[in-house]
C-alpha cells in the first residue's frame, strides 16, 4: 500500500494506534490487527506502532465500498 509519491521521512506525519482507532472509528484491537496482518503498513518504536497518517487514508479509499456497488 505505498504512494507513488515518496516524502521525506521529516515531512511524514505519524498517528499512533489510538489517534489511527480515532479516525477510523474502530477499536486499538482493530488497527493491531490490521497492523500485524499487513493490510497497514507502520514503524514499531520501542513497543509502541506508529502508522503514517498517509497510509490510513489511502486505506480508507481502498476500502471504500459506495450504496449500490457490489463487493
């Protein structure tokens, strides 16, 4: 799931998995698990995920389904 634009490291926003739950209106449970299956991509620092604000929102389109669309 990596953008064809490449940003520099100082430019990338990171969301920790609470503020990635926040946006997404899911559980922490639900971003580790999207985390560790590989569905979202994220760094570890020290015992704590932080996932590139980028990485959410292209998940987010990814998995958009409209009414009406079948999936």
């Amino acid at each position: 799931m990596a953008t064809s634009e490449t940003r520099p490291l100082n430019e990338v926003v990171f969301l920790t998995v609470a503020e990635v739950a926040a946006v997404m209106r899911v559980s922490k449970m639900t971003v580790y698990r999207l985390v560790h299956s590989g569905h979202l991509p994220a760094i570890r620092v020290g015992r704590s995920f932080r996932v590139p604000e980028q990485a959410v929102h292209d998940y987010l389109r990814e998995s958009y389904v409209g009414v009406g669309e079948s999936a």
